[in-house]
C-alpha cells in the first residue's frame, strides 16, 4: 500500500521538475532563434534528436564509456524513471543541441558534461543502488525515495 504523503511528495516532485524542464525548452528556442530572422519560428534550428531518449540511446550512451576517474560509473536501464537522471539528462541533451550551432560551443558543453557526469553516475548519484546488466548478471532498478518535508507553520511565507 502506498503513503498518500509519498505519493503526494512525488507528484509534487515531478510538476516541479515538469515546470523547470519547460522553462528549459522555452530558454533553448530562446537562444537558439538565429539573429536577423524575422520569424524566429521560421529560424529555429532542426534538433538532430527529437527527444532526450534519442539523445541518450543514439549520442549519450555509445560515445561515453563507462569509466570516470578510474571509478565504475553506475548506470540504470531505467534512467527514465529516476527524476533526478531526467532533469540532467534533458539539460544535457538541450544544451547539446545548442552548442552544436556555435563555433566553440563544444567546449564549454564539454565540461557541463563533466559535471553532470559525476553528478548523475558517480557515487552518490541517482543510480548509485542500481546497476547495468553485465554478462549473465541481470540489470537491477531501484526506485529512488522521496525526501519528505513538513509544511512550513501558518503565516511563515507572510512579509
């Protein structure tokens, strides 16, 4: 039986993390109108992956291997049900579309890669309880808990 409140904390978790995703979006087309157009949806760049799952399993995946550091990174098949993995995969995937149509834009993509990398595969990453199937090991997810939070007392937000 599931916790109403878990529940609620997770709804609230992906609204959130839903509303900063399309801000996201909104900036990317932001930035990436080409100047001196007069139609800025007539400019918009064509994305080479439609999705972030395209990015992951056609770019993300087959270029980076697994190794950070000298440390196994740690890895879920089903990365698409941790939030966390999402959100920094999907910040991943934008700003890769974008640098890409900037001369040097790579580079400074480069090393939010870098970050992010560690942040989502190293040791105290999202997949850090799960693991990637190997030979005749099978794959194993853990699904990620909730952090749980009270309610602030009344008038708390007030000036």
């Amino acid at each position: 039986m599931t916790d109403p409140t878990v529940a609620e904390d997770l709804s609230a978790r992906v609204a959130l993390l839903t509303a900063q995703v399309e801000e996201l979006h909104q900036r990317l087309d932001q930035a990436t109108a080409m100047p001196g157009t007069a139609n800025p949806a007539e400019a918009e760049p064509k994305l080479t992956f439609e999705t972030v799952e395209q990015w992951v399993t056609g770019l993300f995946l087959p270029l980076y291997s697994w190794r950070v550091d000298g440390q196994r990174w740690f890895w879920c098949e089903q990365w698409w049900a941790h939030a966390e993995a999402i959100w920094r995969l999907e910040l991943l995937w934008r700003g890769w579309e974008a640098a890409r149509w900037q001369p040097t834009g790579m580079s400074g993509w480069s090393m939010e890669l870098d970050h992010h990398l560690r942040e989502l595969c190293g040791d105290e990453g999202p997949f850090r309880q799960c693991r990637a199937g190997e030979g005749d090991r099978a794959a194993r997810h853990v699904d990620p808990e909730a952090a749980s939070a009270q309610p602030a007392p009344g008038g708390w937000w007030k000036a």
